[in-house]
C-alpha cells in the first residue's frame, strides 16, 4: 500500500465518522446539541448597568454627542457623517470597527433629553440592532442602563460570539 492509498483510506475513514456524527445528532434537533457545552453562544440581548461619577447633563450631551464619537471610542469609531438632523432624531452614517471587521452602517439616534438615548441601525450588516440608554440621577453621580438587542448578519455575526 502506498502513501497516497493510505491517505485515501484516511480520508473515506473520516468522512464516514464525520457521517455517523451528523446522523446521530442532528436528529436531536439544535436545541438538544451535545456540544453546546463546548461551543461558544450567540448573543442577541443583553444589558449593562453602571454607576459614573459625573453629573447627568455632562454624560447625556457626551454620549448624544454623535460627531465626537471618533474622538471618544477612537479604537472602534473610524468616521461619522451626518446625514440630516431634527429636534431629536439623526440619521449619521458611521464607520466602526469591532475586533478587526470595519463596516459603514447607517444610524438613527432618537434623542429624548435628557433621559434616554435610542440608538436604531437603519442600513447595513447590523440592520434592526438597537441600543437604548437611559440616565438616570443618583446624588451627584449618573446611573447609565444600556440595553443592546443584536441582529447582525454577514461577517459581523461573528461579534455576536465576542
């Protein structure tokens, strides 16, 4: 027997174990996979919650402050181009990056001052992603809630593992 022989036999040996493999459980269905132990989890919702020690009207007008974000999240704001703006809402197109994947997607920040701050992509691989962050006044200090539902798709879904 040969080398390329073996290596042929090697490959038919794998594809059949590969097989069985497939066939034993994927008639369990997802929700029963065996190795969902070991494998990491999509995530679609989830919620933060931090206490900062600055004055509420300070941290609203940063974070509603759409223009600045390349200056603020240097590492993942590449570029924001305002694309129109009204009492409280503005469409920006906005370049980020996230663990090395760039990506442009169009925005809606819904600005309900000075309490809330929703943020809705419109356009792009993250389309029907929204993030919602409510202020809150604690003493001299700001209770910041962001809620984050994720819906990406394309190369971006690999955030959803991050």
């Amino acid at each position: 027997m040969n080398k390329s022989d073996k290596i042929i036999v090697f490959f038919y040996i794998f594809l059949a174990i590969s097989f069985s493999f497939f066939v034993m459980f994927s008639s369990e269905g997802l929700e029963n996979n065996p190795f969902k132990s070991v494998t990491p989890q999509k995530i679609t919702d989830f919620e933060t919650n931090s206490l900062i020690d600055v004055p509420k009207e300070t941290i609203f007008n940063e974070m509603t402050n759409i223009e600045n974000y390349p200056r603020v999240l240097p590492q993942n704001v590449v570029n924001v181009k305002i694309q129109s703006q009204s009492n409280n809402v503005i469409i920006a197109e906005e370049e980020l990056s996230e663990a090395g994947i760039n990506v442009k997607l169009l925005v809606k920040h819904t600005i309900e001052s000075p309490d809330k701050h929703i943020i809705e992509i419109i356009d792009g691989d993250a389309k029907g992603t929204t993030i919602t962050q409510s202020f809150e006044s604690v003493n001299s200090q700001t209770n910041l809630n962001t809620t984050v539902h994720l819906d990406v798709k394309g190369l971006l879904s690999l955030v959803q593992y991050l």
